[in-house]
C-alpha cells in the first residue's frame, strides 16, 4: 500500500469512530425519540463506512458482506422504529382529544 492509501484510510478511520461517537452522546442525551432514532441510523451508517475502509485496508471481501448485511439490518430498524413512533404520536393525540 502507498503511503498516501494509509494516511487516507487512517484519517478515515479516526473520523469515523468520532462520528460514531458523537452520534452516541446524542443518542444518550436526546432529548426526543425522533434525535434518538436518527442518531441510531446514522451510528449505523458509520459503521457500514468503518466496514468499508476495513475492507479496503486488509484486502478482503469479508468485511463487505459484513457492511451489507449491517446496512440491511439498520434500514429495517429505522423503518420498525419509525413506525413505533408514528404509533406514538397518534396514540397520545387520540388520548388528548379525549379529555
């Protein structure tokens, strides 16, 4: 590998795992249900980014079937979590127009 390639996938490396982890204090701090989900699919984005640099840094195609597979999972837990909170919202709307 050159050294520029390393530098490269170095620097993106370093500023995935900072993303991932300021998307996990937002997660941890919120402060709705709707930061906390996007902050969840976005950590899961940059996980699948991480898989793709590992892949390019050791040469291997195990890390993409990993990356795709993360990515199928993490598009299915956004929609189910979408769908909790839209059940959310009119749930407690009905219970307002009640009183």
């Amino acid at each position: 590998m050159t050294g520029f390639l390393e530098l490269s996938l170095e620097i993106g490396f370093l500023c995935i795992v900072l993303s991932v982890v300021m998307a996990f204090v937002r997660l941890i701090k919120g402060p709705s249900l709707q930061d906390r989900v996007v902050a969840l699919d976005f950590m899961t984005v940059a996980i699948v980014a991480f898989c793709g640099l590992a892949a390019i840094r050791y040469a291997t195609s195990a890390f993409l079937d990993v990356a795709l597979v993360l990515a199928l999972v993490g598009f299915l837990a956004t929609v189910a979590l979408a769908r909790f909170a839209e059940r959310s919202s009119v749930r407690t709307r009905k219970e307002a127009s009640d009183e």
